[in-house]
C-alpha cells in the first residue's frame, strides 16, 4: 500500500512553532500584568485544536475559548491541563457536563446566568463563569441594563466565581471606527459593576489597537494562526501554513480554446496548462475562478477559468519548458501567496479560508510537542 502523502492531491503542512511564535509575540505586546488567552474554536480555525492548544500549553498559554459545547469536551479529551472556556454558553440541560469535563461558560443572558447559578446550589458550591455584555455588536451577551441587573443580584452573585467580565468589538480591524472608542467607554462602564473582576475586550485586531484596549486580558485567535490583524499593514505575524496542490496534467491550447466550466477563459495565445489537484471542495472558494494565483519558484502562476470541485486549472506558460510537470507541487498558500493574498482574490478574510480548510488534505503537523495523535 502507498503511503497516505504520496495518494494526497494536496499536501497541508501546519507549522505549530509558528503558532506559538505569533501567541509570544501577541503576549509581547501587552501591558505588562495583561494575558493572553487563546482561542481555538472551530478546531483552532481548522488547523487542529488538538495539536494546536497542547503545543500552545507547552508554550505557556493557560486560557482557551472555544465555541460550543462539543468542542470544549473534545480539547478537554486532548488537553488535560489548562483553562477551557465555551463562548456559547450552557444550553438547557447541558449545564452538568460543564463540570464534568472540565469546562468554564461564557454567560452571555439572564436565562444562562440562572442556569449555571442553579446548579451551582445544587452543588453547594459557587462555580466558575466568565460574563458577557454587548457593547455594540448586538451579538451574544447581556444587554447593559442586564449587566446592571446581575450586578445587584446577591444571591446570583454567591453561586458564581467571576473570572472574567468581556464584551467583544465590532469594528478593531479599522482603528478610525468611531464604534471603537464607544465600545471602550461602554465596557469600562459596565466592568467597573464589578470591582476585582477581570476584564477583557480584544480579540487579535484589538490588540493593536492600542494598551488602552488591553484590559486585564485579551482573547486572539485568527493572528495566532498567520491572519493579519491589521488589514492594509504589513502583517507581523509569521505564516503557519503551506498548502501544495500536486499537478496531475501539464497541456498545451491553441489560441482560442477556451478552459474550465463555463468556458470563461478564452486563451489569446498558445499557452500551457498545470491541471491541479485541488477544487472547491476542498474548501478554496469557487469565487477563486479567473482571480487566484499559485506560486512555483518564485514565478506567479495566475489561475485561469473556473474553480471546479477537485481541479483547478493554471497557466504556467511563463515557467521553463519541463519545471510543471505531473506530480509536482505548487503552492496554493505559502510564502508568495500568503492565506490574506488567497482571501482577497477570493472576496472574503482569512478567518473564512482557515476554516474551510478541506478534509481531503495530507496534513502534516511541524514543531510543537513531542506527544499528539497522527500527522506529527
Ligand atoms: C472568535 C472570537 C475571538 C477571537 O477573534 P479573532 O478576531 O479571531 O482574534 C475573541 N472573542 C470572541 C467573543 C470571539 O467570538
């Protein structure tokens, strides 16, 4: 039997040194006494939560957020150590298997903050949970007057531990948003209810926003995984992915012939053609076609016609006679053509490619610790 990579069509390398590097560097940045969590929903923006979050504890990371309920039990299972917090909150029912595993709400209504506060006296012990407000988004969270409400509550108040006040904004990636300084006011605001409670406001763009937003600490995720944080400047973050697409067919079309679904590339000279084992179903958009490019040493390979589900086609007449050839790769995401390069040709943000991020993939994880499960 041939071995799993040399059977891939794309091969998906995930350096998790990087991803520790980028969370060192966020850390570094901060106020001093201000921390820095990780966020790892969505299987760490689907990179691996499992290999991701172990190889950040081992780097120094205490704090995690996920987003459901289902992904905390799934790091708990892979992190044994380390604080996971769920964003969503404890649906009806499911409140006892918060303890169970290990996990930590996010209490973002009035109906969740008597959940956790009802089982916390079934318990006869107070039990830990983060609170959070809006202060603009008009997302999850307690509205203000709520917040208000809860910071009056005495006997809610005796059922819970505290370790964290949030709110969330919605405009950090564009510091002039006059939404910004707004939210900060708000959430100053509605912490100082709580005196001796932590706080915490930004997620990646915030932190640059400035030590003003640091509170006492920040929640980043996409800019751990290579996602500029500030869009429009150059991007301080070191890149944690490559993705390779292996060329199945290299030919030849005469002016005139056209290329893909939809014939919407009509070729104006003779040119040549890498067919690429990659397509939409392994997650790069369909809104690719005509405007995406691959890199193969050092020379920009435009793609030319539709993306389809397994194939993408591109036109590598300006590379040597023989350097595209079947069973050689090129880069679909790495050095030349970074994860924001491919986000932008496609009309999205990176945090929408990292988390399409196909299944069909090879993935081999570099760095990080010595212990995890397959790909190391
Ligand atoms: C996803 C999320 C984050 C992380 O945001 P990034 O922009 O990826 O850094 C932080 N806080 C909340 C509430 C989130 O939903």
């Amino acid at each position: 039997m041939s071995d799993a990579a040399a059977r891939a069509g794309a091969l998906l390398t995930i350096d998790l040194d990087a991803i520790v590097a980028n969370w060192r560097l966020l850390a570094a940045r901060l106020r001093p006494g201000v921390r820095a969590a990780a966020v790892v929903k969505a299987d760490a923006y689907g990179v691996g939560a499992a290999r991701v979050a172990p190889a950040l504890y081992e780097g120094g990371c205490r704090r995690f957020f996920v987003a459901t309920l289902d992904e905390g039990i799934g790091l708990r299972a892979a992190m044994p150590e380390g604080e996971i917090i769920v964003f969503g909150g404890p649906l009806a029912d499911t409140e006892e298997d918060y303890p169970a595993h290990g996990l930590i709400p996010v209490l973002n209504t009035p109906g969740q903050v008597a959940l956790w506060a009802g089982l916390a006296r079934r318990m006869g012990r107070r039990l830990p949970a983060v609170v959070h407000f809006d202060t603009g988004l008009s997302r999850l969270g307690l509205a203000r007057d709520e917040l208000a409400a809860l910071a009056e509550d005495r006997d809610a108040l005796a059922a819970l531990d505290l370790l964290l006040v949030m709110s969330h904004l919605a405009c950090a990636d564009e510091p002039a948003h006059d939404l910004n300084p707004l939210q900060r006011r708000r959430f100053e605001a509605g912490r100082a209810l709580f005196s001796g409670v932590p706080g915490s406001l930004a997620a990646s763009s915030g932190i640059f926003l400035g030590a003003e937003w640091h509170a006492d600490w920040v929640r980043p995720g996409a800019a751990l995984y290579g996602v500029n944080p500030q869009p429009g400047a150059p991007n301080p973050m070191a890149q944690v992915l490559q993705l390779q697409g292996r060329i199945l067919q290299v030919r030849e079309i005469d002016a005139g012939e056209s290329v893909g679904y939809g014939a919407t590339h009509r070729a104006r000279a003779r040119m040549r053609l890498a067919v690429v084992a990659a397509g939409y179903a392994d997650g790069l958009p369909r809104s690719l076609s005509n405007r995406g490019c691959a890199m193969l040493g050092g020379t920009r390979l435009p793609l030319v016609g539709r993306v389809s589900m397994d194939l993408m086609v591109f036109d590598v007449t300006g590379l040597p006679e023989g350097a595209a050839r079947p069973g050689v790769f090129i880069d679909l995401i790495g050095p030349g053509v970074t994860l924001d390069d491919v986000a932008g040709a496609a009309g999205t943000i990176g945090y929408e490619i990292l988390t399409a991020l196909g299944r069909r993939y090879h993935r081999t994880y570099r760095g990080g610790t010595s212990h995890g499960g397959p790909g190391g």
